[in-house]
C-alpha cells in the first residue's frame, strides 16, 4: 500500500483512523476529493489527495485554534 498511487475508502479509513463511512461522507461532500472508477464506480483517492486533504485539515485546525479565546483571562494570569 505504501507505493500504490490510489487507495481504497477502507485504505484511507486506516490511515486517517476513522469509519469507512466516515470516508464515504468525506468523499461524497467533495471535501477529500475522490473519482470513481471502473463498471462498479468503486471509489478511489489518489494519495497526493489525501496528503492536500491533511495539510489543509491542519491549518482548518491551526485557524480554529488561533480564534479561540485564551483560557484564562489576562486578569487571572496575575
């Protein structure tokens, strides 16, 4: 897996440590992007996808953080 270009929603769901349907609704939003192939349209995610979709989900988290007030009041650090 580690060399393989695509990966599975199961694959995907290992690495980031989550539901396979958690995967799907990721995918399905367009969030992780993701393509469709074969007679079956079985879902694939290129691994440079997931790697963006990871960079991106850590400044999401970084901004959200930074928004956030301080824990304790500027008064109470005294």
């Amino acid at each position: 897996m580690a060399s393989e270009r695509f990966l599975t929603l199961a694959d995907v769901a290992d690495i980031l440590n989550i539901s396979a349907s958690q995967t799907y609704a990721l995918v399905k939003s367009g969030e992780l992007k993701g393509i469709q192939i074969g007679g079956r349209k079985q879902w694939r995610v290129e691994r440079t996808k997931l790697e963006e979709y990871i960079a991106q989900a850590y400044e999401s988290t970084a901004a959200s953080l930074n928004d956030l007030p301080s824990a304790l009041p500027a008064d109470a650090a005294h």
